[in-house]
C-alpha cells in the first residue's frame, strides 16, 4: 500500500481524529442497510447490518468486523460499504454484543480475541449466503478475525477465501498501555470509555454483582476497566492474561488462508517498534506498514478529505481473491 498523506493533514493523531469525525466517506450516497437479527447458541443475540439494496445473487460477500465502539456507521464501516457497492459486492456487518444499539441478554460483551464469536458468524454467513466470501476487521475486530484464522488453520478456507485486518492491536499489551498513557489517555482513552462504562453499568443492572461497581466507576484506562469488566467476564483471570492470551502477534505464523495486515507506523495506538516482521508471520500473511495513516484513517484529497484510499486498496487485495 503506497500511501501518502496530505501536507494539510500531518501526523498520526490528526489523520486518525479528523479521519473519523470530517472527511468524506463515501464518492456516493450514504449506505442503507436492512437488519438481520441472529439468536445466538446461548440464546443472545447479535445484529447484523447487510448493505441495501442486495447485490445480485452469488457475488462475493465482503463481512466487516468493525472496531472498540465501532458499528455499521464508524466511517470505516461506510466507506468499505461504499467500495462493495461500487463493486457489485454484498457487504455486511455484524455487530459485537452491546453494539449495535440495544443491550444484549447475555452476562458477556466481546474482547479482542473473540475468535469464537468470530468462528460462529462466518459459518452463519457461510449457511446463509451461496457466493465466496472474504472477510475484514477493523482494529479490536481484526485482531480477533486474525485469532479465528490462527485457531481455525487450514478448515478456515472452508468459510473464507481470504482476509484482512487494519490497523489492529497485534501485540494487546503494547497497544493497551500506549492507549493508556499521556496525550492517548486523555483523549482516546476516555473517549471509549465514556461509551462503554455506561453499556458494563446496564449489564450489572441485568446482573446484580458481575462486577464491582465502585472499583468500574474509578477506571480512568482501559487495563483498569479490563481488569474489572473485559478479563473476568470472559473468563481471563486479569488484564495481562487476557492481553497475552488474545494477541493475534505471536500466532500468525499458524493461518493458512490469504491474508492482509495492515498497519500505519504513525498509528497512535499500535507502537511501530510492536509491529510484525515478514520473517515472523509465515507465508500466508502479507503485511503492509506504511509510514502514515494514523489508526484507521489514510485520509486523502483536498480538504476535508476522503477515507476511501484505504478500504480501495484493502479491498481490492480481497476481491482479487474472488473476483
């Protein structure tokens, strides 16, 4: 990916913030989606947001995983949703538990290493539709498609052709604590978890004693609040554990599918000194690190922008695998 980023537009901070919130997201409308509601095997439920209208019958599927926080709306969401139109592809979007606008039944919410949640809605994807699929996460949800591809080894082709992940935690615990220090702090940190600690205070609500209340309600980072909430719901014994245990980096070289992993070295989140080598990942992973980009953001153009430079060239990479 030869990426470039405007004069206007310096640094990994601004290309992430003004990414998300100002530059354009799509050369076209914005997307519709029509929903989908799945009951999941612990009688939960996940929703998930398919692209309107249908693409014809047998084109490729392109499934999103999208972020912490993220949805069918995150700008990332809308512009790959754009490109799959433009493309004749179907494009969906399913949402982690709590995401997608209404509080699940269930005790548990997702982590970055939810491959098996991962694993179940590829092979709901896989039952419902009847063309190739490739699939792309983003961020926190990368990192976890990337864990059900290194658990999953060579039955993974059986559901996808390819895959790709953008601008994910490979390493958690680098990323946790670069998010948790300084200006991150400040900024990114408390952004997240002005949405999800009020989602983890409704869930206690559902569930009287989950959690401690009083010790959630202090967290200023993410390790505190995963240490509280994240680790222990889904059956992590504390934040190191589940950030070693979940971390995609030190698997890769077990996926046996196409797969893409892009990364910004600007990336605010992801330390570049954290990033994979070639050397590491086997020959089914290909990565590229460009210098700039920031964390899911590549913007390009004049002002204000666009997003779409990325999910093109990501894109593209997947479709060659079924197109």
């Amino acid at each position: 990916m030869n990426y470039v980023a405007p004069v206007w537009l310096p640094g990994g901070n601004l290309q992430t913030i003004w990414s998300s919130l100002y530059a354009r997201r799509t050369m076209g409308p914005r997307p519709l989606y029509r929903r989908e509601r799945w009951t999941t095997p612990d009688r939960d439920f996940v929703d998930v947001d398919w692209l309107d209208p249908q693409a014809p019958a047998g084109a490729p599927l392109l499934v999103q995983f999208h972020g912490l926080e993220g949805t069918s709306r995150s700008h990332y969401s809308e512009a790959f949703a754009d490109f799959a139109r433009a493309r004749g592809m179907a494009y969906a979007v399913p949402h982690f538990r709590g995401c997608s606008g209404e509080v699940n039944l269930a005790p548990r919410a997702y982590h970055s290493g939810d491959h098996e949640e991962i694993g179940w809605m590829l092979q709901q994807f896989r039952t419902r539709h009847h063309g190739p699929i490739v699939a792309v996460g983003i961020s926190l949800g990368g990192n976890a498609l990337l864990r059900w591809a290194e658990e999953a080894g060579s039955t993974a082709a059986n559901t996808v052709r390819a895959l790709a992940a953008v601008c994910s935690p490979l390493d958690l615990s680098s990323s946790g604590h670069a998010i948790g220090a300084g200006f991150n702090r400040y900024t990114y940190s408390r952004m997240f978890l002005k949405s999800m600690m009020p989602k983890a205070m409704r869930k206690l609500e559902q569930f009287p004693g989950l959690f401690d209340a009083e010790a959630l309600q202090k967290a200023r980072d993410l390790y505190t609040f995963d240490n509280i909430f994240t680790a222990p719901l889904h059956g992590f014994k504390n934040t190191d554990d589940y950030w070693a245990r979940a971390s995609a980096k030190p698997h890769l070289h077990r996926i046996r599918i196409p797969t893409l992993a892009v990364n910004a070295r600007n990336d605010p989140f992801v330390p570049a000194w954290s990033l994979p080598r070639q050397s590491e990942v086997g020959a089914h992973v290909t990565l590229w690190q460009p210098a700039h980009g920031g964390h899911v953001g590549f913007p390009q153009g004049r002002l204000p922008g666009h997003v779409r430079t990325m999910p093109e060239a990501v894109g593209s990479w997947l479709a060659r695998a079924v197109l």
